[in-house]
C-alpha cells in the first residue's frame, strides 16, 4: 500500500545525494567471484505469506545452483540501502522502488543487466519506461499493482442500481457517486495523496512532466482540467477524501462502510478479506476522462550494485525470480500482479478479480523518477485537501508547476 513520506525518506534522499557526490560508494576494482557464493538479499515484505514465497523461491535457485541466499527483512528500505550504498556494504540484491531507482541510476551504482534477461521485451511497457535510464532499461520489474474503481455491490443494489450503471465516464462516475451517498455513507471516497488524483490526470491527458520528464507540465488545461472535476464531486457531497470520513485511506472508508465506492489498488484484495471479511464487492475499470481511459502503476525493480562481487550470481537469481511460473507464484502470495504480460495473463485467468487491474496496464502511468521530485509531490499533496473547501485548483497547479521547474534545474 502506497504510503505518506517520512522522515527516515528524506535522510535516505539526503545519503544518497551524498552518494552521487562521491562516486558509487565501493570498491570499483571488485572482480566477480567464481564458484558459489552466498548472496545477501533485501526485500520489503508485505508480510509472513510473501517472505515465505520469495524465502521458497530464493531457496530452490540456491539448492540448484549450489549457492546460498541469506534473506533480510528491510524494516525501512529506503534508509537501509541508502546506509549500505554509503557504507560501502549494500546487498547483492534487493527491492528498488522508482524515487530511489532514479537516484541509484544518476550515480551510476546499479547494474544495467536488464537487457541479458530472457524475453527482456516481455515486462510490460509502462513498467520497463519506469526503470530506463540514459535511454537503457537497467532492472527487471519485479511485479506492480495499479488503481480501479472498488464497490460496495450490496450498497449498489441498495441504490437500484445495475450491471447496466456501471460508470465508463466522469459525468457516469459522479452521477452514481450522487445516488450512493447517504447521511451515513459517500458515494465515492479516496485518499487525498497523487498516487490517487494522478489518475484523474492521465484521464484528460494531462500529467506533471513532459514525456522525456526534462520538463514540468503541471500548468496545464488538460490538469485543470482534472483538478475542476475532482473539486466538483467534493463539492457536490457525494464524494470526500479518506480523512474526511475519519479514515486512514480509502481502503479504511469502504471497509468501514463509510463510502460505497473508492479508488484503491489490487492490495485492497487481502485488506479486504483479512480486515472487512464481511464487506461485498467488485472492482471495475476506472471511468475514462475527456482523453480516454487512465490508471497508475505502481512497482518495483530488482536492483544489483554496479561493482558488486556477485554480479553474475545475482543476474541468475533475476532470472529465476522473473521466470514466468515463478512470477505466478509469488504473485498468488503478494496480491501483485506479475510484470511479465504471459504470466500476468495466466495469472488473471486464475484469479479473475484481478482482471480490471491488468486491464489497466495497457493505458497506466508510471511514478515520476526525476531526483528530487519527493518534495514536490508532497507540497502539492498538502493542497489538495483544499480543493474541498473552495480552494483554487489553478493556484495549486502553478505552485506545483514552479516547484516541478525549480527541482528539475529550470
């Protein structure tokens, strides 16, 4: 689940502004060791049932191999790797989220192995544009997740409404938004981050830089656009941001009742059942904009230091892992989807209530990469609460627009 920066984030982007400053943190002039070696791994696990299955996995290319794996659980990843790659000690392999991908790449300390993978050209688009750098995709996605449109199906019937209202356009998203709200219930509730409104975005076209990411786009008629019809449903009352509804996030507000619909990613499946076993519901397409259909994706890569000793060994375990049988396994234990488009494929064949996520794959947005763009995601963030109230979108897309420039050198 996509959550709020921290502290500990901002010291990791600190270490690693550091890092580019001084080359890539370890000894250039290590040689690949031969024979087996034992592979240190660093993962962040979203719990017992994934560090069980990426433990298995790792365990049967070690028992094959003839190497070993110690796997460790990063408590805070980003800090961890930021204090490793300085230290001069980071893991042979390890989880690569985009924000530090783009840091890690700009100093040059990760391996480019991405190409000698088989089928390289097999990941989906979006999510290898999401680790390119310098014009190469350098790390293979590991899986990704991306946004749909959740509904409670009993409040649904409760309404009178049918298969046949299933919203496919903004103005069908807030009509049925409307005709869900009661005194105790929104129509529509989301959480108020970009990694939400972002789609709204990408529906009328519109984003925050341009396609090379060298310019900043924010300013944009296709983003007011976007901005005007979210201020719309706030404003309308059927529709509130999570908190609004003393909620953590959207998640929380559907659970508890509190909001018949939100937009959320396929990791609402096990919150779902593990949390509100008792809620029904069915997860839809997100509606499409004035420019067609749009989501969000949302992945990781995984990473190899550049001058690692294990290099080699480590390319084979990537290899391993992102093998379509194996991506299918772990993906059963993740609630991911697999970044391979065969294994994704049979994998919603198995679990169709996936299906509206990978249907979103085709027309997702990656996270912006650019280094330093943390910052300026969250000052836009702590806007857009504001739209409920009046708040000026056009205010806030300026204010995002001069950031974006002043963080990309411009």
């Amino acid at each position: 689940m996509r959550t709020r920066r921290s502290a500990a984030m901002t010291a990791a982007a600190l270490a690693l502004t550091a890092l580019a400053g001084c080359g890539q943190g370890f000894d250039s002039n290590q040689a690949a060791a031969s024979g087996p070696v034992s592979l240190s791994v660093l993962i962040g696990s979203s719990g017992d049932a994934e560090t069980q299955a990426v433990r298995a996995a790792t365990g049967a290319w070690a028992d094959r191999t003839h190497n070993s794996v110690n796997l460790t659980l990063a408590q805070d990843a980003k800090q961890q790797l930021s204090q490793a790659f300085a230290g001069g000690t980071p893991p042979d392999l390890f989880y690569l989220d985009p924000a530090m991908f783009a840091r890690l790449a700009k100093s040059g300390s990760l391996d480019s192995y991405a190409a000698a993978l088989p089928d390289p050209d097999g990941f989906y688009a979006t999510l290898r544009q999401t680790f390119t750098a310098n014009g190469k995709v350098v790390c293979a996605p590991k899986d990704f997740s991306t946004l749909a449109l959740v509904i409670d199906t009993d409040a649904w019937a409760q309404a009178g409404l049918t298969e046949a209202d299933t919203p496919t356009t903004w103005d069908q998203l807030a009509a049925v938004a409307t005709r869900l709200t009661t005194p105790q219930r929104k129509g529509l509730a989301l959480s108020d981050t970009h990694d939400r409104v972002g789609a709204f975005l990408v529906q009328a076209c519109g984003w925050y830089l341009s396609q090379d990411g060298r310019t900043a786009t924010a300013d944009s008629p296709e983003n007011l656009t976007a901005l005007r019809y979210l201020q719309k449903l706030l404003t309308s009352g059927s529709t509130a941001f999570a908190k609004q509804v003393d909620a953590g996030w959207g998640g929380e507000a559907f659970g508890k009742g509190r909001a018949a619909m939100t937009i959320e990613g396929n990791w609402m499946i096990g919150a779902l059942a593990k949390d509100y076993p008792d809620r029904h519901w069915k997860a839809v397409e997100l509606p499409a904009g004035p420019a067609g259909r749009g989501t969000l994706s949302f992945t990781n890569c995984w990473g190899i230091p550049a001058n690692s000793p294990h290099r080699a060994q480590a390319e084979q375990l990537v290899a391993a892992l992102t093998d379509p049988a194996q991506q299918t396994a772990l993906a059963k234990a993740t609630g991911t989807l697999p970044s391979r488009t065969s294994a994704a494929t049979a994998f919603v064949a198995e679990h169709p209530e996936q299906k509206p996520f990978l249907a979103g794959a085709e027309h997702a947005r990656g996270p912006v990469t650019a280094t330093g763009f943390d910052s300026v995601l969250s000052d836009f963030d702590s806007g857009l609460l504001g739209l409920s109230t009046g708040g000026d979108p056009e205010q806030l897309l300026k204010t995002l627009q001069r950031n974006a420039s002043q963080a990309l050198g411009k």
